[in-house]
C-alpha cells in the first residue's frame, strides 16, 4: 500500500489530501499540521453576532475548480452569492474621493479618475500591435504602460496588484501573477478582446452544461469559508493530524522518512504544501540550490483590522465590494473590504462589518505597529474615507506577517527550475500557493494536477 504524506493543513494541503482519497481511496493518507487548527489563511471566527474572516472573504467561479470542489463535497446548496451590489459597484479612492470602477470597457467614458487622452489610451487598446521584441518576462506595470498608457497602468493595474497581491507592479511578472493578459495578447491581439471572447466562451460553456449564462461573482458559506475547511476535515478524518510541526525529511530508500517532534513517519510520497521558506529548509540539506531557489520567493505581510460600527456611525455604506487605495498613493490603508454588504449576515441588524487591508510590500510598517497604534490609525483613515464618526463596538487585528506570495520578474523561470530539482527526487511533489497563483481556485486546481501526479 502507497504511503503518503501531506505536509501543511491549509487549503492546497487539504484539497489535494481530499482529491487523492477520492481517486486512491486505498493509499494510506496522512496530513500533518503545526497548528492546532486547519485552514491555513482560510478561518471564520464568530463574534458578538458578526461573522468575521481572517484571510480570504470569499472564492471566485472565474474558473471551475474551487467550486468544483464544494460540489464535490456536497457543499453546493450552501453556497451563497456576493451581492448584486458587490459585483457591479466596486471603488477606488484618490484624490479624497470614492471613484466607482467602470464595470466595462465603455463605462470608461463616464470615468474621472482618468483624462480624456487616458481613456483614449485605454480605448485604443485593441488596435495597438504587440511590438516584435518583448522581453520575456515583463512587470505588470511594463506590460499595462505598454497597452493601456502610464495613466490606466498607475490607476487601474496598482488597484488590481494592490487588491490581489499587495504587491508592487513594478516587480511583479505579470506572466505569473495575471497569465491571462500576455496570452490574450498573444491569441488576440489584446488584452480587451482577450475578455470579450473569454466572456463569450464562458456563456457558451454554461450553455452546453444546460445552465443559464451568469457573470463572474464571489461565493462564500452563510457561516463563512470556515465551512469548506471543517467539511474538508471531516471528510478526511483520522488521516489529520494537527498539531505536529515537520522539522526535518531524509530520503529512507526510494521515499522519505518525514520527522515530527512526534516521532518520524515514513512516506512513499511527500507532499509539501507549506509556505516557501518552510519547503527551502525542508529541502536545504538534500539539494542546497533547490532549498536557495525555493527561499528566494518573497512574500508581503499583511494585516486585516476587522471592523464593526452601528450602522449610524458609518455614514456612508456604498452597496458594494469595498475600495482599493493605490499603493502609489501611500496610504495607511490598502483597501477596505464592506463584508456586510458582499455577504448580507455578516454583521447584527443595525451594523455594518468592514475589513480594512494595511501592509503590502510598499507599507510593511504598518504590520508591525501594536495593535492599538495600529487601530488607531485605521480608524483615523475611516474617517476620511467613509466619514466614520463614532467609535467601532467591535474590532479584531489579524495579522499575516506571510500573507501573501509574491511572483516576482523572473518567477516562471525560478519555479520550472524549482520543478526540474524537485524530480531529481523521487518521491517528492512540491505545492502550495508560492509557485503557481495565489488564489481558493488555484489552489483546488493545484489540488487536481497533484492528484494526476500521484
Ligand atoms: C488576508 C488574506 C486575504 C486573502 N483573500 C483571498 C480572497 O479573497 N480570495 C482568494 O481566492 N484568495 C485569497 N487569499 C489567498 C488564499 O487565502 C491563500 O493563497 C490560500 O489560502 C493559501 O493556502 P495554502 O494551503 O497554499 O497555504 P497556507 O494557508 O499558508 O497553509 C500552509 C499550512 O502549512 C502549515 N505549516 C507551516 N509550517 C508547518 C510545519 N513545520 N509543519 C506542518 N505544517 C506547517 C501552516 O500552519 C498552514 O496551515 C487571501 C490571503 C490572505 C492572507
């Protein structure tokens, strides 16, 4: 019987763990996590009546495989839609205001945030060629300069980066980050044209399961992302093991002996999932350069002040997703989150509930002011945004000092090195999300390409 064993209790972890029981339900199957509880980022806490995330705030149907996954789980009926409102009216503050996101390419024309000649710029998009020497790997700021103009690049592209990565556009490969755009540019000749058709085969698709076309939203769980998590364990049972640290792996034969403080397990096949620097130290002693590689994949701290006001003390409560603030805009916070008003319940009759997002690789002081100092400064920035003017009844910091990785220039190349020294060792399958996208969606499709590897 084939052993193995996963490394890391967080989301990749675990939906590979569940996968590879669905398609080998014989192979003896064991998950080891440091801490007390699974989920990794993924955690809902339940306060005073408000229901709180600490990382992600819902998952995407952009593509099939995180709700793919919750099928499969039989967790279909308790999915629930973001908002209406949250999927048209989205923001971004500059310049002291609250600028609704056009929500298609000829809503551009209503815009403020950009001039006319910037628009233009935008608009003219699909008829700009791609130049003959692109380099190989370009930065999500280079590439938008180079299709949108500087002024869409330095409003619009940050606010993506800002929102999805905390990162900085001028460092980060937009081949890995948004592998989208450079295709569409490829197979389409822009990026605008890209969307409309990928739109259109969407609709067709939905049409050929028999299902009536529907935009591209968020989903949750009424009690929260918690669900996937706790349904995910359950399925998995005795196979968990929590609380165990892995500290060390050595090759025993043709597999690896996998060391806790617990005492070693032995393993046909390991599977790391942990953050990188985890995997680097795992693998140091065995392939120095691989360990070095695997370290070098940078990752941005975050922290998330989670927010409840009454609801008159706030306002200004926009039916919508939340606002990003530009990182070039240098503001204590990158964005604020309205999860009362994505996902109705999330706050008692008469509240609201925010997430305000700090940190970022362009602000990592602000992950580490003390809490208070840190409250403080939120909430001074909810005043200016929102009007705010009354005190929070509740508020909670939840700090992600890895919270997310960043797909610097030059990561594709890094992770197919990466891949190419990982199977030098038989026995070994690398995961998790600092190789190959950052998103609930990648990492349930990771979980399926792991499960064709086992
Ligand atoms: C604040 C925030 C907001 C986000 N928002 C969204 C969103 O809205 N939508 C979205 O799609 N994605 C979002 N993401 C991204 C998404 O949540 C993550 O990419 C995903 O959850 C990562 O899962 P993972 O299992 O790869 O890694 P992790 O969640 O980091 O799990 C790794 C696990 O390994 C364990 N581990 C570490 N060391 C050891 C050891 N020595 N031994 C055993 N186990 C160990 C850790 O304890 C952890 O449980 C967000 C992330 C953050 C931080």
């Amino acid at each position: 019987m084939k052993r193995i064993v996963i490394v890391g209790g967080g989301l990749s972890g675990l939906a590979a763990a569940f996968r590879i029981r669905q398609a080998h339900p014989s192979y003896h199957l064991t998950l080891l996590e440091a801490r007390p509880r699974l989920g990794g980022n993924i955690g809902t806490d339940r306060v005073d009546g408000f229901t709180v995330e600490r990382g992600p705030n819902g998952l995407f149907d952009a593509k099939p495989h995180a709700i793919q996954l919750c099928r499969d789980l039989g967790l279909a009926d308790r999915l629930i839609p973001a908002s209406e409102g949250s999927r048209k009216n989205r923001f971004l503050f500059l310049e002291g205001e609250l600028h609704r996101l056009p929500g298609d390419p000829l809503g551009l024309l209503f815009t403020r945030v950009l001039s006319f000649l910037g628009k233009m710029r935008v608009l003219s998009e699909p008829f700009r060629r791609r130049p003959k020497s692109v380099p190989e790997d370009e930065s999500i700021a280079a590439f938008a300069r180079r299709r949108f103009g500087k002024e869409a690049a330095d409003v619009f592209i940050d606010g993506l980066v800002t929102g999805i990565h905390a990162g900085d556009p001028e460092q980060l490969s937009v081949a890995a980050a948004f592998p989208r755009l450079p295709l569409f540019e490829k197979e389409y000749g822009s990026v605008l044209k890209g969307f409309i058709q990928s739109a259109k085969l969407r609709k067709k698709a939905a049409l050929a399961r028999g299902e009536k076309p529907a935009p591209q939203r968020m989903w949750s769980f009424r009690e929260g992302l918690q669900v996937l998590i706790d349904t995910l364990a359950a399925k998995l049972g005795d196979a968990i093991r929590t609380g165990v640290s892995v500290n060390r792996l050595s090759p025993d034969g043709g597999g690896w002996q996998v060391h806790t403080d617990a005492g070693p397990h032995p393993a046909d096949l390991v599977i790391l999932t942990t953050p990188a620097d985890h995997q680097a130290k795992l693998l140091s002693p065995w392939n120095p350069r691989l360990g070095e590689l695997i370290n070098s994949i940078r990752y941005a701290a975050v922290n998330v002040a989670v927010l409840g006001y009454r609801e008159q003390d706030a306002p200004i409560r926009p039916d919508g997703f939340g606002y990003i603030a530009p990182q070039n805009t240098k503001r204590d916070v990158l964005g604020v989150q309205w999860c009362s008003s994505t996902f109705h319940d999330r706050a008692p009759p008469g509240h609201v509930l925010w997430r305000a997002l700090c940190g970022g690789v362009n602000r990592p002081d602000m992950t580490t002011l003390p809490d208070e100092e840190f409250l403080h400064r939120v909430q001074h920035e909810m005043m200016m945004t929102m009007g705010v003017t009354g005190e929070p009844v509740f508020s909670r910091v939840v700090r992600w000092p890895r919270a997310i990785p960043q797909y610097e220039i030059g990561h594709p190349k890094r992770v197919a090195e990466i891949m190419t020294l990982a199977a030098n060792h038989p026995g070994l399958i690398l995961g998790g999300n600092a190789y190959r996208g950052v998103a609930i969606n990648d990492c349930c499709e990771q979980a399926e390409e792991i499960t064709r590897r086992v």
